[in-house]
C-alpha cells in the first residue's frame, strides 16, 4: 500500500484507477496499526482496488476535504468520487465483504 504524500496525487490516482480506498490513520492510533496489515493483504487479495494511506497530521487538509473525524476511516472512491465510507477497525473477512459489495 502506497502512503499519499499529496492531494495532487490522490487525485492522479483516482482517475488512472477506478476504484480507490483511501485509509485515513495516525501514527499513534491503535485501531490504526491493528488495521493496517489487513489492509494490506487486502491489496493483495483485491487487485482491482488501489488501496493507499493517508495520514491526517501530514495530509489535514485532505482529512478535512473528506470530512475525517475519526481514525481509522476508510473512503472507497470511484472515478475520484466518494462511494463508501466506514469508520473504525473491522477485521479482514467482514472489510473484504464490505469491498466486494461496495465494488461489485
């Protein structure tokens, strides 16, 4: 999973991918750690899916552009446009299924 280091570059990446989650996190959120080697065998498991990561200290004003509150929050976009949205940690077979639904 690719770490975001600007909006210009999320917005490259949604329109060269059709679908793109965006995992909002912080360095020192637990919830944030726990998730995220789910997340990456999901880029594994889900090829179709560009999955990135975007820290919301280094990246605040995407945060904002997003409407971020909480850590972790994921935001499933399509064509550069917000689909789906989930907040918190699930685990890998309950995200995935979220995934499956949300891209299918």
């Amino acid at each position: 999973m690719d770490n975001l280091e600007s909006k210009k570059q999320l917005s490259k990446l949604t329109s060269d991918n059709k679908f793109v989650l965006v995992d909002f996190s912080a360095v020192w959120c637990g919830p944030c750690m726990k998730l995220a080697p789910v997340i990456d065998d999901l880029a594994k498991d889900l090829p179709s899916i560009k999955f990135v990561k975007a820290d919301i200290e280094d990246l605040d004003d995407l945060a904002a552009e997003y409407s971020v509150e909480a850590v972790p929050t994921l935001v499933l976009l399509k064509d550069g446009k917000e689909v789906a949205r989930l907040e918190g940690a699930l685990g890998k077979s309950a995200l995935k299924v979220w995934l499956t639904e949300q891209t299918a």
